[in-house]
C-alpha cells in the first residue's frame, strides 16, 4: 500500500475496518513488506492497526527493501543478491510462524 499524507490510504484503513470485528485477522501471522525506506509512516501505522486487530505481525517476517519507484525490471530484481536474501529470509520466518501456529492450534474432536 503506498504512503498517503504521511499514513494509510483511507481504502486500505476501511478494508481493514470492514474486518475488524469477525476475527478473521486473530492470532494469523503476517508480514509487511515496505518498498521503500522512504516510507517512514505508514509501514508501522498499520503494524499498529493490525496488531491492534490481534494478527500477529511477525516482526523477523516485515521487512523494508528498497525497489526502485519506476522502471522496475524483473531480470535485474531477481538477480539482486541482498534483495533476494531478505525476501527469503522474510518468507522464511512468516512461514515458520505459520507452521507454529498450526502446530499450537487445539485439536478439534469429533
């Protein structure tokens, strides 16, 4: 989502608004990732909002990279060592994450 006035786009406040009370976000890993160091506001706006809304933003998983604004060429992005070792490393952690949450959910009997 990009930076708008220093905080989150409306459309993506009231998205988030739309769920905020059926748990549908509760206890769910999930990463940010922020394209750019320049966005200073938004990126932890909405780890507030979300952690606010009792997902579980995995901070090893929520990266800043930086991309470029415009002119962005796949070849040269997946040729980028540091950039795909973060990424991988993100992914990584969410899926760690993930996969312990999993395993602690209760077991449901029949």
């Amino acid at each position: 989502s990009p930076e708008y006035a220093h905080g989150v786009p409306g459309a993506l406040k009231n998205a988030l608004d739309w769920v905020v009370g059926s748990n549908e976000l509760y206890e769910k890993p999930l990463a940010l990732l922020n394209p750019s160091p320049e966005s200073l506001f938004a990126h932890p706006q909405l780890a507030e909002i979300l952690s606010t809304m009792s997902a579980n933003v995995v901070d090893d998983a929520s990266v800043t990279v930086r991309l470029p604004r415009r002119g962005a060429n796949i070849d040269e992005l997946m040729n980028d060592a540091p950039l795909i070792a973060t990424l991988t490393h993100a992914v990584s952690s969410l899926v760690r994450a993930a996969t312990q949450t999993i395993l602690d959910a209760p077991v449901m009997s029949d």
